[in-house]
C-alpha cells in the first residue's frame, strides 16, 4: 500500500481549522463544489466535483478538534480501498496539522497526481483559514 502525507502549521485554533477541514459550508471554499455530512462516526459524506465525481465516504474515526477520518466509499477504483483525514496537534497560537491518505493499492498516476494535487489543494486549505482565500472551485486543482 502507498501513503500520503502532509504537516504543517496553520496560524489558527484548533477549533477553526477542525471546521474548516470537516463542515461542509468550508468545504466548499477550498475543496468541493458542493458537500454534505456531519462529523459524528458513521455518517456519509457527499463529495460532489461534477456530475461525473460524485464520490461517497464514511466518517470512520472522529474526536472533535481532534482527528476527523473518511473512509471511501463510492468514488474512483484508486480511491475506493484510502481513507485520509486529519489529526490536529495545538502548538503555542498555532495548530500543527497532520493529513493523511493512506491504503492506495498503486504508486500509479492517479496516487502521484492525487498528491500534487492534495499539496496544492491543502495550501489553498491554509490560506482559506488565514486570510480568508477562497479559490473559485473551476481554478482549483
């Protein structure tokens, strides 16, 4: 199985970047078109980019302004077996984030091009917190 990893500091409360990564109404700022779910174990979330890409997870682990986990399942063959989330560390005034998306069967192009585009994705994710950047989702990666 491959992995994907990031962490970095996010100049933002706990609570905030929780939100920003596990609300849907944040959702929609930096990553999908449209979303629903809540964040309580065992719910679905909707993961709407197109009529085309209208993906499916399930919460699997969830302690708030903690960790958030999705576990797919209903989207692409690659992404089907991953689940990624987020577990969340408070440093001074700062929140250390740590994502994951773990379990991808392949190092093929859809895991190499899923990492660029996560890095590219979860900066935006950065800057939506702290300057309140909101991408236009046709310009997102």
């Amino acid at each position: 199985m491959h992995n994907i990893y990031f962490d970095f500091y996010i100049d933002a409360s706990k609570q905030q970047v929780y939100e920003a990564f596990c609300l849907p109404k944040h959702l929609d700022n930096w990553w999908t078109l449209k979303s629903s779910g809540q964040p309580e174990l065992g719910t679905t979330y909707n993961l709407n980019f197109t009529d085309d890409y209208n993906w499916f997870a399930e919460v699997s682990k969830v302690k708030t302004n903690e960790y958030f986990y999705l576990k797919i399942t209903n989207a692409d063959s690659d992404w089907n077996p991953t689940t990624f989330g987020i577990t969340l560390e408070e440093d001074n005034d700062k929140t250390l984030f740590k994502f994951s998306h773990i379990n991808w069967p392949e190092n093929n192009h859809e895991f190499r091009n899923s990492s660029f585009c996560w890095s590219q994705l979860l900066l935006g994710f950065k800057n939506y917190i702290e300057k309140g950047t909101i991408i236009p989702f046709e310009n997102r990666s």
